[in-house]
C-alpha cells in the first residue's frame, strides 16, 4: 500500500510520538507501508520543526534524513495553463 501523510500528520508524529499519527510515523519505518513524498512535504516539515517548535538545526538534518530514508521520493508534475 501506497501513502502520502501531509505536513501536519508528519509534524503531529513527530511532537507527539505516542499519538495516533505517531502511531502512521512507526509503521512507515516498519514498511508495513511505502510512505511517498515529495520534496515540498519534505521541506515544510524542516521549515516548521524550525519556526515553530524551535528545534536545533541539527535534529532537523537528522530528522528530514530519516524521513527521506523511510519514504520514496515522488515526482510532482508541474502543470501550467
């Protein structure tokens, strides 16, 4: 099975580990799903672990690494009209 969990979903799992959304971060890294993201999911998270809940720069290397590690990098089309 295939996933894509938002900013918010990954954010909650992280503050909150004990969580129900905790609960989705644990199974991605068990692969009992293939978690997707993209590069924006992925650079949001860093952004607001920063500016909002004041972590240190060097967990969030440490944490936006291990999110990529654990999920598959989706490529979004760009589309214009």
């Amino acid at each position: 099975m295939k996933v894509v969990l938002d900013t918010n979903v990954l954010l909650s799992a992280f503050i909150k580990p004990g969580g129900r959304t905790g609960a989705l971060w644990v199974a991605a890294r068990e692969r009992r799903y293939q978690l997707l993201l993209s590069p924006a999911i992925i650079t949001e998270v860093a952004e607001k672990l920063r500016s909002k809940f004041g972590w240190e720069e060097a967990r969030v290397i440490r944490r936006t690494k291990l999110l990529a590690k654990t999920g598959k990098r989706m490529i979004v089309p760009r589309f214009t009209l």
